[in-house]
C-alpha cells in the first residue's frame, strides 16, 4: 500500500468508529421508572380530567394536580413527563417539607404535547 491509500483507510477507519460510538450513545435506554417516589394518575369514569398524585417512597402524598384532560400513561414521552413532574415535586418537597399548590407542573409539561386520551 502507499501512503495515500493508508491515509485513507485510516481516516475512513476512524469515522467509522466515531460513527459507532455515537450510535451507540444515542441508544442507551432512558429509564422510565424514578429513582426516587412514584406517581399515580387517576381518571374517574367517564371524565375529561384526570388528577396526578406524587409520593414519597414511604408512601407521603407530597403534590396533587387535576389535569384538564385525560393522560394516557401508555406513552413513553407522558410517562418521561410525568417524571418530569415528580422530581420537580421531589425537590421542592426535600427542601421545604411542604405539599406545593397551583403549581401546575403537570399541564405546564404536557401543554404543547398530545399526551391525552380522547374520550368519546
């Protein structure tokens, strides 16, 4: 091989591997279950609102939200939001030991995102 053709592979040999490590970045899986507290979304029969309620791991109701529609908790991106939310609620809970009101944090994430169940 001459020195044209070696400096070439090794170009071409060193996008691929940056190329493969960017991939690779890209795919790692995004957790869906908080580290820390839960939430539960509950929707009552035959409503176009559900409420959203944050908790401690012991089980302390920490933030309350009605959301003006139905979430569907199916989706990923709404479970990735509703996250969102709890660890929002999470920190304003560790630093202050207060339950937050009018917040909104729920609608504010899912405002612009159709994250909703249609009823009919």
């Amino acid at each position: 091989m001459n020195t044209i053709s070696q400096l070439r592979l090794a170009v071409m040999t060193q996008l691929f591997l940056a190329a493969s490590f960017s991939t690779q970045a890209q795919t790692k899986k995004e957790s869906l279950i908080s580290s820390e507290g839960f939430w539960v979304v509950e929707t009552p029969v035959k409503s176009r609102h559900c409420i959203v309620r944050f908790y401690t791991d012991e089980q302390k109701l920490i933030y309350e939200e009605t959301v003006n529609r139905c979430l569907n908790i199916a989706r990923k991106q709404t479970k990735r939001q509703l996250n969102v939310a709890l660890e929002q609620a999470m920190f304003v809970w560790n630093a202050t030991h207060k339950v937050p009101t009018d917040r909104q944090w729920v609608a504010n994430l899912i405002k612009n995102n159709c994250c909703y169940v249609p009823t009919g």
